[in-house]
C-alpha cells in the first residue's frame, strides 16, 4: 500500500473522533498513524513535530476533499 492510501485509510478510521473538528488541519503520521490537529497546516505539523520529530505526514482538512489548492481554477 502507498503512502498516500494509508494516510486515507487511517483518516477514515480516525473521522469519527473528528467530529466538531470541521476546517482545522489534521496532521496524520504515516509511520504509526497518529494524528495532530491545528488550525493551519503549520500548528499542525509543530504538533506532530513534538512527539515525532523525524516522520512524514500527510496533511488533510478535516471534513473536506483536500486540505489545499495549488494553482488556478
């Protein structure tokens, strides 16, 4: 499995914890599947950074397709 589908799979595990969470960016660690919410994608990341300074994350928005927007519309 890529990185990128586990990171959804461990999003769609973790939604239901999310409730009331709508907008903030969750920080989601590929290696174990813990996860740091924040208001940017930034807070989200120094929280994570906190517990797992050398990890991946894959950044999503909570209650949204996708946490950005790259480019023209």
């Amino acid at each position: 499995m890529n990185e990128k589908d586990h990171a959804k799979e461990v999003y769609e595990q973790i939604k239901g914890s999310l409730k009331g969470q709508e907008g903030k960016i969750v920080a989601i660690d590929l290696i174990n599947g813990d996860y740091f919410l924040g208001n940017s994608a930034e807070e989200a990341y120094e929280n994570g950074r906190k517990k797992h300074p050398a990890h991946k994350f894959f950044f999503k928005r909570v209650g949204a397709k996708a946490a950005f927007f790259v480019g023209a519309l």
